[in-house]
C-alpha cells in the first residue's frame, strides 16, 4: 500500500521556499525568431511560440512526479543577445499596459481531448474559414504544436535521467514520467496522474509570457475538486490510486505552483460551492486540496473556499484547524453572493457556478474570461486630500466635488484602459491561450481582438476606510463641532503633524470610525460604494460583451499609494500604508470582531464581483478549539449577511517582532495582506509595520 510520501513533499517543499524562476530562455528564442522572419502578426507570433518551445531546455528535479519549470541560465553569450533583444525586438512588440493571466483557462477541454483533439476542431473550423480566420487557426496550430514539442522534451530528458540514474526506484520513477509525459497533454488523460500532470503543464506554457516580459503571469488552476474528481474516484475503484498517493501528487502540483509564479504575485485554485448544475461540490479531493495548504505551507498555493448553507461543517472545521496553525489559506469566499453578483452582469446560470479568484479576489468566468482585473487602482483619500485647498459652506459641497472628481477620474481611467485595448488588439496576439478561452476558436477570433465570451474591466478603489474616516472627521470637527478650519487641519497635515500632536490624537481617538458598527460612519460607506457602482455602470468597454465592474480590494497597492500620499484627517501619518481592503483601517475596530463584520456588510456586495477583500487578525496564542468555534461563527454571521469574501491572519504580534528580528529563521512565516499572501520577510519594511499594526482579536 502506497503511504503518503511526507520525505518527497518536504525536499521539494524546501527548495521551493526561495526557487529560481526564469522564462528569459524562452523569450530568447522567441524574440530570435521574430528577428529572423517576416509575415503577418498572426503568423509571426504562432510561429515564434511554436519555435521558442521546440528549443528551451526541460528541467526535472530529484523527487519529482509532476514536471515542468523553468530554471534556465542564459550563458553570458546568450544574455548579450537578448539584452540586444531587449532594446529592439521588445520595444516593437511588447506590450506594457492593460492586465491579463488572471483567469482559468479550460481544463476539461484539454482533458478530454487533448490537445490533439483541439487541432482537429481546428481543422474542422479551417474548413468554412475566410483568410482572415485561417491566419489565426494556422497560428492557433502552431503554438500547440510547439507545446507537444515541449511536452517530448520532458519525456526525452527522463528517460535521458533514467539512464544515468542508479537507484532503481528512482528509475521506475523516470520512466512513469516520460510515459505520461508523452501521452499529455497531446491525448486525453486516462488517469488521476495524467490529469494532474495535464493541468500543470498547461499553466506553465501560458506562463511564457514574451509579450509582457517582465510581467510574470499568474494562470489559476480553476476548481480541481471538479474537474480531476472523475479520474481521482475512477483511479481509486480499480485499485490504481491510493488516497495516499493522490495527497502526494495534489502536494507535489502545490509546489510546481510556487516553482512558477514568482513572491508577491498569487495563483491558487478554489474548491467547494455548487456546480454547473447547481449541486454541492464536496467531496475527497476538496478536502485534499485544502490539506494541500498546510502540507506545503508556503505562499502558493492561494486557495479559496466557496462556502454555502449546505457546505459540511468538517470542511468548514478542516479550514478552520489549517488556519489556526498560520497558514492564511484559504480565504473564504460567499457562493451565493458571487453567483448573485455574476448573474447580475449578465453570465448564464450554469457559467455563474464556475467562477475563480483569478489571483486575490477578483471573481473571473472560468475557461471564458478575458477580464482585466485592478484595471486601474484608484487612490481614494487623495481625491479628497486635494480638494483640501480651501474652506467651504458646508460639508455637502465638500462631498460633492470630491464625488465629482472621482467621476472624474473613473471616466479618465475608464478611457485609458480602452486605448489600451484597442492597442492591443492591434498590436498583440496570443494564439495559444485562444485555444483554451471561449468563444475565440468558434469566433476564429484572437483574444486580444475580443474573441473571448467576457471582456470586462475592473477598476479597484484603494483606501476606502481611510477617506470614511477622514470625510467623517471632517464632518463632525469643521462643520458641526467647529473646532477647526480645514486650513488649520491642511497645516496639521503638512507638517505631518509635528507640532499638532493633540489634534492627531483626538481625529485618530475621539472620533468614530468605520468598522465599529456605528452607523453614521457605516452608511457614508454605503453612500459611496453606491455611488461607485453607478458611475461604473454607465461606462462599456470597446470589445463585445464588456462592462466596467468596480472591486475593493488593494494587493500591495494600500501600501505603495500610502508611502506617495500625505497624512490624512482619519490621524494617519504621511507614508504609512492605507486600509487593506474593504474592511475597517489598520488597528481601528474598537469594538470588537462582530462589530467590524456589522460594519464591514452594510452594503451590497454583489454589484463589486471584481472582488472585496475583508482582513480580520487573530491572535495563534489564544486560538484554542474554543475560539475556533467562535470564528466559525463570525464567517458564518458574515457569510450570511451578505460578506462576499473574508481572510484571516493567525499569527502573534510578538512572532512577527521576532520576525522582523530575524528574517533568516522565519523565511517561510507567511501572512495574509490585501487580497493575497506573502513571506513576512519579503515584504517591505513599512508592509510589515501595517500588518503588526492590524487589530489583534482575542477570542
């Protein structure tokens, strides 16, 4: 009998804490290529992928099952040649702008045929094709032929190692590899092996990312309790696979995600919630690929759970033990409230079951998006840090032109991001992620020129809290208390508050703030979300069915537009980070977790699918099988008020001192920050002060 193979996972566990990620060898061959030949766009990019694949080197490493990555040193010759690349070929095709990767492609498309089966489902599209179309079918071909290609060198190299190597298990083990390499992706998977290895090696091909080179892309591996079940429970019937053996190999493709997809990014997976059809998804492999999260314990993967009123409480119990141990995944995400939100822009019924946190929390269709996410990031508290220049009548005027300038600003950002597109769609293509997007091969249509079935645009509006708190501030001291002039307080804040400490104090301790379920406070949030998503709804995106979808959530961007941004009315000092997220600033919720969630669900979350992120910290020491219940409890109050997403950090105030302390003995100690999770250590000195700083609840 197979036993979970705790020694494997662990050597590639550690190796895995800091990898080498390099895709320059790629791009080498790709921009060498394009140099090289001429013809249409189409045809040049098609081919340049297929050459680029056909050339770059395999890598597999002792104790691998599932292979793929890339860790590849150019020579020094070839690192002069592609920094001459770099200052031609690139600056001619490379694009800087708009966002892509944060998706899910369709796996059980490749699965059930491999990619074999979609050639000739292009072959049969050529068949009726105007020239147009068969430009971009003929490039589609070639890029997945390049990806076969590539896929053969794998199955080369282990049997290349197999005969080098002397251990006979190890041999054995190179032989499985080269067999399944040479099977998938170019058939369909006939095994649970097969099918994971599949998946993996998909995402890292649309990893190569020549046109965006020095944007690391950040593909989703979807909902794997879904789409691997049937191989998984069909392995098990024949005595093929044990539970043991498929843990091992879920760990294994846990880790190949960090050996992709570089710190500070995110790539994960979701798992739970209800299916295409409407039914529970709960079973063996939803467990498993939550304990992949504390197997592994590193920063990938990221990992939500979709949670509904029939979600089992062991599974709930199970996230619950992984979170008590500090890991931050997996978030929790509201089933109900996303599939509402979907529905509500327009997606079918069947597609709003199958969606992804496409890297954070931003909600994508999965296998039809290509929805730019965090398209751009607004800084909310420096609209109305510069309307601060002049005294006004009353605070409703105030209001109103800070309103008017972030329409302002939503319409500017708005139009940006469509010249990016229409950029784009000129200049770029990406014929072998079509192949994996609905609708761009029946349309024969490139996904950059509009080819996939969603083409929304996210913006996300960074600082909420903090422009809340600062406007009620305001409110209460200048135009009902009287106090001060917003002269005396612009002063204040110029000066950092050097010399105004008194006043710092009273703006940062004496005056209510959101996230304590004070209402007067709560529903100017109410008031401006609302505003938000009407504005949003009267912008539509140039490419066939596109809307402009607002989100909350801020990645590392609480932090950068904090170090840019002066000190606020709310107390906060100039260059300290801005809330993380939707929920309330950094150390403010007074009252308690449950008045912080009361807070937090006042508003309508479903209009915001582009993603709302709600940080809440608990203290490991105190976190006993007691307080695990009461946490329980709070996901659930907000869960069932309408909360679309909450994530939990459990780690102690005096582990992250030590921490910051010393680096080298915590290089794996991972917290939760704005939608995403990171090494502690890596993280910047004034993000590691925001996350200390977070409210601390003792339960």
């Amino acid at each position: 009998m197979f036993l979970y193979d705790e020694k494997r996972v662990k050597n590639l566990r550690d190796k895995a804490v800091a990898p080498f990620i390099c895709y320059d060898e790629f791009y080498l061959y790709f921009y060498r290529y394009l140099k090289s030949e001429k013809g249409s766009i189409e045809s040049l990019f098609g081919n340049a992928w297929e050459y680029a694949f056909r050339n770059i080197h395999p890598s597999i490493s002792k104790d691998e099952l599932i292979v793929g990555k890339s860790d590849y040193r150019l020579t020094e010759d070839e690192q002069k040649e592609y920094d001459l690349y770099k200052d031609t070929i690139v600056k001619q095709y490379a694009y800087w702008e708009g966002q892509d990767s944060h998706m899910a492609v369709d796996f059980e498309l490749v699965l059930n045929k491999g990619i074999d089966g979609i050639l000739k489902d292009i072959d049969v599209y050529l068949q009726n094709a105007d020239e147009e179309k068969r430009i971009f079918y003929k490039a589609c071909k070639s890029a997945l032929n390049g990806v076969l290609a590539f896929s053969e060198t794998y199955s080369k190299e282990a049997l290349r190692q197999m005969e080098e190597e002397t251990d006979p298990a190890r041999k054995k083990e190179l032989l499985l590899i080269s067999e399944i390499t040479s099977r998938v992706p170019r058939f369909p998977a006939r095994s649970f092996h097969e099918a994971v290895q599949c998946v993996h090696f998909i995402s890292l091909a649309l990893s190569y990312s020549p046109l965006r080179p020095y944007s690391m892309q950040q593909f989703q591996l979807g909902r794997p309790d879904r789409y691997l079940y049937p191989y998984f429970r069909r392995d098990i019937e024949s005595g093929t696979l044990t539970t043991e053996m498929a843990q091992t190999l879920i760990d294994l493709l846990a880790i190949q995600i960090n050996n992709r997809v570089p710190h500070g990014l995110s790539s994960g997976y979701m798992v739970g919630g209800y299916d295409k059809s409407g039914h529970l998804v709960s079973n063996e492999l939803t467990h498993m690929f939550l304990q992949a999260i504390d197997d592994v314990h590193l920063v990938y993967p990221s990992v939500g759970l979709c949670y509904t009123p029939d979600t089992p409480e062991s599974t709930l119990s199970l996230a619950m033990d992984i979170l008590a141990k500090g890991r931050s995944h997996p978030a929790i995400f509201n089933d109900r409230v996303i599939t509402e939100g979907l529905l509500s822009y327009g997606v079918n019924e069947s597609e709003a079951h199958d969606y992804i946190h496409s890297t954070c929390v931003e909600i994508t269709p999965i296998a039809s998006s290509n929805v730019w996410v965090a398209s751009p990031y607004t800084n909310m508290l420096a609209l109305l840090l510069n309307r601060m220049d002049r005294e006004y009548s009353s605070f409703d005027d105030l209001l109103s032109l800070v309103l008017s300038d972030l329409d302002a600003s939503i319409l500017k950002n708005f139009n940006e991001q469509n010249e990016y597109r229409k950029f784009r769609k000129i200049k770029c293509r990406h014929p072998l992620l079509s192949c994996f997007v609905n609708d761009c091969l029946k349309n024969g249509l490139d996904i950059e020129c509009g080819g996939a079935r969603y083409n929304w645009i996210m913006p996300s509006f960074v600082g909420m809290a903090n422009l809340i708190d600062s406007l009620y501030a305001i409110k209460k001291v200048v135009f009902e208390k009287k106090l001060f002039t917003i002269a005396q307080i612009k002063n204040a804040l110029d000066a950092n508050f050097e010399g105004y400490e008194p006043l710092r104090q009273m703006l940062l301790n004496r005056i209510d703030k959101y996230g304590n379920d004070v209402d007067e406070v709560d529903e100017m949030f109410v008031s401006i979300v609302t505003h938000i998503v009407s504005e949003c709804k009267k912008h539509t995106p140039i490419l066939q069915n596109a809307r402009l979808i607002p989100s909350v959530f801020c990645w590392v961007m609480h932090e950068q537009f904090g170090r840019n941004t002066q000190a606020s009315p709310d107390g906060r000092k100039a260059g300290f980070p801005l809330g993380d997220g939707s929920g309330p600033c950094q150390g403010r919720e007074k009252n308690g977790p449950t008045a912080s969630i009361l807070s937090s669900t006042k508003w309508k979350h479903t209009d915001l699918i582009g993603g709302v992120a709600v940080n809440m910290k608990f203290s490991k020491k105190t976190f006993t099988n007691q307080s695990s219940e009461t946490v329980k409890h709070l996901i659930k109050t907000y869960i069932g008020r309408g909360g679309f997403e909450i994530q939990l950090n459990v780690v102690d105030r005096e582990t992250l001192l030590r921490a910051q302390a010393s680096p080298d003995e915590y290089n794996d100690l991972v917290v939760r920050i704005g939608g995403y999770s990171d090494y502690f250590v890596r993280i910047s000195p004034e993000m590691q002060a925001e996350v200390i700083e977070r409210t601390s609840h003792e339960v």
